[in-house]
C-alpha cells in the first residue's frame, strides 16, 4: 500500500513536470486572451486541470462499469435503476405467477402425452378391429 502511494506520488510530480510549458511566443497584436494564457503559469494550471478531469472521467466511467456488473451478478439490477425500484410485494407476486404458469404448462403437457398415448391406443384398437378387406 505504502509502495502504491510512493509510485502515485511520483507519477504525479512526473507529470507536473512534464507538463510545464517551455518559453511561449510573443504575440504582436495581444487581445484579451493572449494576455491571459500569455503566463507559463496560467497555461500549466490549464494543462493539469485538463489531466486531472480526463483522469476523473476515466476513474468515474470504470466506477459505473464495475458498478453495473457487480449489480447485474447480484440480481439488483432487476429490482433497482436510479429512482425506480421494484417493490418486494410486486416481485413476490411475479415469482409466484411465474411458478403458475410453469406448473400450469407442465400439467398441460402431462395431459398431451397421456392423450396421445390414449389416441395410439385407440388406433391400435381400430385397426385391430376393423376387418381387413381381401382381395380376390
């Protein structure tokens, strides 16, 4: 942790360097901005400021992406999204008509097969009964 905190710190004075501008040309007919950004100290604050908000977008977008995995594997992401949630009673109510209508479905297909085999059955049945017809 110590050794993350030393490596952090001397990424950052790096870059600090790094960013400091060399000598800035003269403008012959200077307006209001060029006497602004006309200091290496103005246009240094400029280029960190631009850093640290990339960094802070950065860090923030790998936040929510984690974020919504992390969500996604606990199952939360179905119940909550920002401001609107789910109530427990109405996710309850939807689970027990779920396990309705999967037990509804699975007694109809119990009947089919018990009706098909009764069909086969009756076929047989038929055809055993009724006479052939010979050809002579």
């Amino acid at each position: 942790m110590v050794l993350t905190a030393v490596l952090v710190a001397a990424a950052a004075a790096w870059l600090c360097v790094v960013l400091f501008p060399g000598p800035l040309p003269s403008s012959s007919h200077p307006d209001f901005v060029d006497n602004i950004f006309d200091s290496r100290v103005v246009i240094w604050a400029a280029r960190l400021l631009l850093v640290s908000a990339a960094f802070v977008l950065a860090v923030g977008g790998v936040f929510i992406v984690l974020s919504t995995v992390i969500r996604m594997r606990n199952g939360d992401w179905l119940r909550r999204a920002g401001p609107f949630e789910v109530s427990e009673a109405a996710l309850s109510e939807l689970r027990d008509q779920v396990l309705l209508w999967r037990s509804a479905a699975l007694d109809a297909h119990q009947e089919i097969e018990e009706l098909k085999s009764r069909l086969e059955g009756s076929v047989d049945l038929i055809e055993r009964l009724t006479p052939k017809e010979s050809h002579t």
